[in-house]
C-alpha cells in the first residue's frame, strides 16, 4: 500500500514537474534622460503546446512601443514587424517575431516557439516616453506583467537603472529623497541598492497577479518631452486605492489576497497549492517512512541507521547543531532549535562551575544561575558559545545573578542580534563538522540515535561521569536531554548521584529542574527577540513603502496607469 502511495504521489509530481511551466521573468528597464526607455526582458520557460509566445500590451497613452527584437542562444530572430501572423505552424514561425497590432495603440508582442521544451528567450524593446511631465514632478505608472496567463510565472524580478547621466536615485526618508516608488500586483519586495530600483516576487503567481511600478521623479533627474494629461496626485490616489500603501494594517494585503482568489481563481489557486503540497508532502512521507532524509551531499548517503557510543565532534554543540541544521531534510525551521543550543552552553557552563545554581528565595519551583565573578573574562573557542555567555553575563546584571526572565527582557531589547544568531551558529559550527570525513559525520547522527534509543539497546554501559557530563550537554542540544537523564536514572541511578554532585547541581530534583527551566527560557529568549524583530520590521516596513522607499510590495490596488493586459502566454 505504502509503495502504491509513493508511485502514485510521484507519478502526479512527475505530470506536474514536465508540464508547461514559466520559470523565470528577469526583466531590466534602462530609463534616459529623454524619458525614453530600453527594457531587457529574459523569459525562462518549458513549452509543451503552441507555436508562438505572445505578450499583450495595451492602453499605451502617450507612450509607444518600438524596436522589438527577441534572441535565443545570442541568435537574433527574423523581426515582421506589425505583418505578423499568427495562423502559421511551429516550423513556419521558428526564429521570427513581429507585432499584431489590436487597434487603439494596443499590440501583442509575438514570437515563435520553435520547440517544445526548455527555452530561455531574451527579449528586447524600447517604451518611447515612458516618463512623463506631471508639472512638479516626472515620473510614470506602467504595468509590465500581465495578469491571466497561460500559465502562472512561478519567479519574477525586475530593476530600473539610471541611465540619465545625472543624478543618482536615492532615497534616505521621506524628507531625503529624490524618487520614491511603489510596486503593486504581486507578493514580494522592493527596494532601492547601488542607485538602482528593484522588486522582487517572493512567492509564485496567482491567476489575478500582476506587476505594475509607479515612480515619482524630483523635478532635474529627467527632461521628458511629453506631459501627462493627470495630475501626479490623481495618478498615485487610483494606484493606492485598494493597497495597503498608506496604511499599518497588513491585514489589508490578507483580505486583497483572499478576494482576489475567492472572487476570481480559487479552483486554479488550489491547483497550484495542491501541486505544491502534494510535493512536500510526498517528500515528508517518503523520508520519514524510509528514514532518507540525511543530505548525501553532506553524509555520502541518505539513511543512517545503527548506534554509536563514543562522542561526536569532539563534544561541541554548536557543530552538532550546525550539522544536523544543514543535513536533516526534516529541519524546516533551524530557528525553532535554537534554544536548544543555549540550554546546551548553559547546561556546560553550570557542570563547568561558570554558573552557580541557587534557588529561587521567592519560588522553590525555579532556580537562579549566578555567574562566578572571577571567570567573567573567561575565553572560549566556540566563538558562538561566547556571544552568548557575553549576553547572559550582560542580561545578569551588576549583581551577576540571572534571574526570571532577565534573559527575555535582554533578548527583546537586543533583538536585531538575536535573530541572527542561529544563522551564526550555523556558520561558526561548520568549520568544525567541515573537516572532519563523512564517516564521522555519520557517527554524529548515529550518536544521536544512541541516545534516543540507549534503553532498548541489547548492550547498556554505564559511563563514566565525564563522559556522561559531554553526553547531557549534546543531549541538551539536541532537546533531549530530561528524557536522556531519566533514561540513565533508571538504569544507573548511582551513577545520577554522581554526576548530579560532580556537577555542582544540589540533587538530583534540582538537576530536573534545571533542565525544564533553562530549557523554557532559552525558548522565551528566542520567541521574544523574534516576536520584537518582526513587529519592528513590519512598523518600518509599513512607514517606508507608504513613503515611497520600498519594502513589501502592495498585492492590492495598482489600478490605472498603463500599458499591460490581460492574458499571454503559448497559443
């Protein structure tokens, strides 16, 4: 049954992976003084029907479309021009292009196929006065990808580069700047690097998306020959209508979001969710049920299986941690572990006799961690292990003692460091992990196995309490180590007395308690910088592309402006 399952999932993503597909649209758009622009188009696709490509582009205004070329593998196409036509078989239409126009200025830009399968067509063309006079200021609204293809792109990015000669764009705030933009139609980001305007998408198409930019030029960066019929205000009051621009309350890009599917392409947006899903989920099962889910790249095979005892790495956590992130299929979220890292340097430090543990005078349920004066300066070579003991130390206060929620607190004020740090920690445990063969690495997965698995072992050992001391440190980065000290208790209980002493940890209940409670502050260190981080880039986020700087991209409004359409695609 399971297999019919595999070949069943499979088989659907086999259909869905060679099916038509728009990869990719890069498009760059070169703007000149004269308002004039050159825009560099490169469409990556996989055909599987049809014998032309076709763009439409309507509602032009006072703009104009000229000079239209396309080129595969630096061959340049025959160009027809405007006697383009589209009742002409695969073979009769390969490497030409041409211009059906549609009355009214509105034209489809048109080319041959030539094949089925992958192409990467690069396509060249100039929008004549594309910046227009607005009196106190130049600029434009154009749509640029349509909405309704064929089939949905599943990545696009485009950028506007200055070509005047003069002036570069910048944009500081709202007060310091000479452009402001804003991108509608499609979920992703903006922003302005190097004197150059980009957006990008960052999630796949839907039916209804879109992409249209509106930018506003100061008066000097452009001398255009052709003034606009609207005033600026008018132009930009119909883009926003709808958008969330000028507005803090992204709710309003859910609910654009959610009315657009639900009034215009639920059944497709499912088809594209349910592909999707269908893959990840065929991946899940698969690599859950087989236990495929290590990266041969990193490993030199996908199933690990088997037990081993001696420790990994040469005991560092961070290593551990930065290995199992980079190599585990299953780990989504490197984030969500985190904590379980920090409890592992706090655990260290506490068996070290860096940290004192002292009860709590106001609850005999906690315990309080107080740092040992005289080795505050102590150096560690686990550079990540050491930021983190620095924080801790800080977060202690003057009184060296860490208390209830000290760490938190630290964490929320700090926490444009802290959600880097899983990041780092994956990066300072890779020199570790790097150089060492593939066969250690796999001791490492298979020691993590040990200790999942030490009571059903045929061979139990107890070890020695040193060792034992590196075992509950990995452990505790790997979020397991209450139930590895109680697997040991029960079959070693000698032995927990042992280490509970030799760790300067009072008894063996305290010992328990320290585990639960570094564990859940670390994870409240974490979710609180996280949270603090968030709400402060969605406050900046919302103030910058209200102002015109960039940032999300607007899913709803862009009404008016020009150029676009409906519909494109293989025919």
């Amino acid at each position: 049954m399971k297999k019919l399952l595999f070949l069943t999932l499979f088989a659907i993503l086999s259909t869905l992976v060679s099916a038509q597909e728009i990869r990719d649209i890069e498009t760059a758009v070169c703007l000149y003084e004269n308002g004039h622009a050159l825009v560099i188009q490169k469409w990556d696709l996989r055909v599987t029907e049809g014998t032309e490509w076709y763009i439409p582009i309507d509602n032009p205004g006072k703009s104009r479309i000229t000079r239209f070329r396309v080129f595969e593998n630096d061959e340049e196409f025959e160009n027809e021009g405007e006697g383009w036509k589209s009742n002409r078989s695969l073979e009769q239409k390969a490497r030409r292009c041409g211009i059906v126009p549609k009355g009214g200025g509105d034209i489809e830009l048109c080319w041959g196929l030539g094949s089925m399968g992958d192409h990467v067509f690069t396509l060249y063309y100039v929008i004549e006065n594309l910046v227009l006079d607005f009196g106190e200021c130049d600029g434009f609204h154009w749509h640029f990808l349509n909405d309704e293809w064929s089939v949905k792109p599943q990545h696009a990015s485009i950028v506007f580069l200055n070509k005047t000669g003069g002036d570069a764009w910048f944009w500081t705030d709202e007060e310091n700047c000479n452009v402001r933009f804003w991108g509608f139609g499609m979920v992703g980001e903006s922003g302005l690097e190097d004197g150059a305007i980009w957006f990008e998408s960052s999630e796949p198409f839907q039916y209804r998306s879109f992409f249209s930019a509106m930018i506003q030029f100061d008066k000097g960066l452009f001398s255009p020959t052709v003034k606009a019929d609207q005033k600026w205000e008018d132009v930009q009051e119909e883009a926003f209508e709808g958008s969330n621009y000028g507005s803090d309350d992204d709710s309003r890009d859910f609910e654009e979001i959610a009315g657009r599917i639900l009034g215009y392409g639920i059944l497709l947006a499912i088809a594209g969710f349910i592909g999707l899903i269908l893959f990840r989920a065929a991946c899940l099962v698969y690599w859950r049920v087989s236990g495929r889910h290590w990266s041969k790249k990193i490993f030199g095979k996908s199933k690990i299986d088997g037990w081993w005892r001696d420790v990994p790495l040469g005991g560092n956590p961070t290593a551990l941690y930065s290995l199992l992130c980079e190599g585990d299929h299953l780990v989504e979220n490197y984030s969500k572990k985190f904590p379980d890292l920090v409890s592992a340097y706090f655990l260290k430090w506490i068996q070290e006799g860096l940290l004192k543990v002292e009860r709590d005078p106001a609850n005999d349920q906690r315990v309080n961690l107080r740092f040992v004066k005289e080795n505050q300066e102590l150096s560690f070579k686990d550079a990540m292990e050491k930021k983190v003991y620095r924080a801790a130390l800080e977060a202690a206060g003057k009184n060296f003692l860490l208390e209830k929620n000290e760490f938190k607190t630290w964490s929320f004020k700090h926490d444009s460091q802290v959600v880097s740090w899983p990041s780092e920690a994956i990066d300072s445990g890779m020199a570790r992990w790097q150089s060492v063969s593939e066969q250690e690495r796999c001791h490492a997965v298979e020691f993590m196995n040990f200790l999942k698995d030490f009571t059903i072992m045929d061979q139990r050992e107890a070890p020695e309490v040193n060792i034992w001391k590196q075992y509950m440190v990995l452990a505790a980065s790997l979020g397991i180590a209450d139930k590895v000290a109680k697997n040991f208790e029960k079959l070693f209980p000698k032995l927990m007395e042992d280490y509970t002493r030799e760790s300067n940890m009072m008894d063996t209940a305290t010992t328990y308690l320290i585990l639960s409670d570094v564990n859940t502050s670390s994870t409240a260190m974490v979710a609180a910088a996280l949270k603090r981080d968030a709400d402060r880039r969605a406050s900046e986020a919302a103030s910058r592309r209200s102002s015109g700087g960039g940032g999300s991209i607007s899913f709803g409004g862009g009404s008016g402006g020009h150029g676009g359409g409906h519909g494109g695609g293989a025919r």
